[in-house]
C-alpha cells in the first residue's frame, strides 16, 4: 500500500510543471542581456591584482 498515492502524487505534480509558465520580466532581461557598456575598462580584469600568483617564484 501506499505505492497507488505516491504515483498520484507524481502525476499531479508533473501536470503542474507540465503547465507552468513562470511570468518573466522581459525588461530586466533585457537590461541585464543588453549591449554592453562602451568603457575600454570592460575586459580588464578586475581581480587581477588583488592576489599574487603561486607559482610565480618557482624556478623552472
């Protein structure tokens, strides 16, 4: 007993996610998907600095 809800309850819950259709907000999407910004700073790397390589003593 008991296998008859649980399948039930999968089923339900299928149909549900089957239907769903979350709201999006298309306008937020956009900005964030947008065209970029034209600074020259965009492809730098702004952790770059911030900690030194581990390897960078070592000799070969």
């Amino acid at each position: 007993m008991g296998r008859g809800r649980q399948k039930a309850k999968h089923t339900k819950i299928a149909r549900e996610l089957k239907s769903y259709s979350p709201t999006v907000n298309y306008s937020a999407l956009e900005r964030e998907l947008g065209h970029p910004e034209t600074d020259e700073n965009q492809y730098v790397d702004k952790w770059a600095d911030e900690y030194e390589d581990e390897y960078e003593d070592e000799t070969a």
